[in-house]
C-alpha cells in the first residue's frame, strides 16, 4: 500500500513537468503579421545637371595629299549630326574636265570622275571626348605627263580607310596617315569635332 501512494505521489509531480518541457519544446507558430514595405529611397540630387541624351556636333573632315613636303591637294567636308542619333553620310562624286595636251586648241574636252564618300558611324560623346567609327571610299584617277594624257592611259587610284578614334573636342586631330616610300606621298585624314551652336 504505501509503495502504490508513493508510485501515485510520484505520477502527480511528474506529469505537469512533462506537460512543461513538452510545451517549452513546441516550435513557434508564424505570426500572420503583414509585412510593411520598406520605404523608397529618397532621390539623391547631385550638383551637376544630368547631360543630354543627344548632342548637335559638328564634324569637320580633312584630307590632304603632301607631295616631297608639300600639300599638294586637300579637301574639307563639314557636316552636323547628333551623339547617339543617326550616322550622318557625305556622299561627293565630281566630274574632272581636262583637255588632251595638244597643239590643237579646238582638241575636246574629256572627263573623270572622282567620288568620295564618308560615313561617320557610332557617335559617342563622354565629357571632352568623342569616339566614332570613320569610313572613308575615294576614286580618282592620275593622268601622265606628255601627250598621252587621254582616259584609257589614266591610272583609276582607289582607297578604303576604316578608323575608329577617341579625339578631344576642338582640337584637331590627324586620325590616320599614310606614307608611301616610292611616291614620297603622305596621306593624312584629320577630324576636328565641336559643339555645333560654337559662334
């Protein structure tokens, strides 16, 4: 008898102890919270005014032909475009009159063409800086000396520049240049970019 009052005393301390632990241990439920939104950053103000998207510029283009130290030709195109906007194209197809050398004044009168063309592609404008993609496609054709100079004895020249520079606004800027050793001919391109309201 007093071993089943001591089993039953026992049996009453325990059980709440374990009830206890049991509810101590229980993982915790999710609480239905509504999350609140973080606020949005505030917009940060810098001093200095945000740059255009497109920028008028004007492109100058120089080629010139140094014959033994000497310019001996040179042709500038000016043109307007816009950074990022479309590529703008010069497109320059002449016709060259020049008369057989001859005794006779009344000899005719005959012709050559020479094209130029030039497409500026790829303008980008960072700060001070302006980077393109310049192509260029010339035509033209040397007559000799003497009294051959007719068309079938003319030479076609042909030449293809791709240049891709980086040049300072309003410094001009020799961006390609070739020199031929037997000819003792240089060509040179030169690029001058400014903004195009400059008075």
């Amino acid at each position: 008898m007093p071993t089943t009052r001591l089993f039953l005393a026992s049996l009453l301390i325990v059980a709440p102890m374990l009830c206890a632990q049991q509810a101590g241990t229980r993982p915790a439920q999710p609480q239905n919270v509504a999350a609140k939104a973080a606020p949005a950053p505030k917009a940060i103000h810098s001093g200095t005014p945000s740059q255009p998207a497109f920028e008028p510029l004007r492109f100058t283009i120089i080629f010139r032909k140094i014959r033994h130290g000497e310019p001996s030709t040179q042709k500038t195109y000016t043109i307007a475009a816009s950074s990022q906007q479309a590529d703008p194209q010069i497109r320059d197809d002449n016709r060259v009159p020049f008369r057989k050398e001859s005794t006779d004044v009344a000899s005719p009168i005959e012709y050559l063409d020479e094209n130029t063309d030039v497409d500026v592609q790829n303008i980008r404008k960072v700060k001070d800086l302006v980077s393109l993609t310049l192509r260029v496609s010339s035509d033209g054709h040397t007559l000799p000396s003497g009294t051959q100079r007719t068309r079938a004895n003319s030479t076609l020249t042909t030449h293809r520049y791709t240049v891709s520079p980086t040049v300072p606004m309003g410094k001009l800027t020799t961006v390609y240049s070739l020199e031929d050793g037997i000819t003792n001919v240089r060509v040179e391109v030169l690029l001058l970019v400014e903004p195009l309201n400059v008075n």
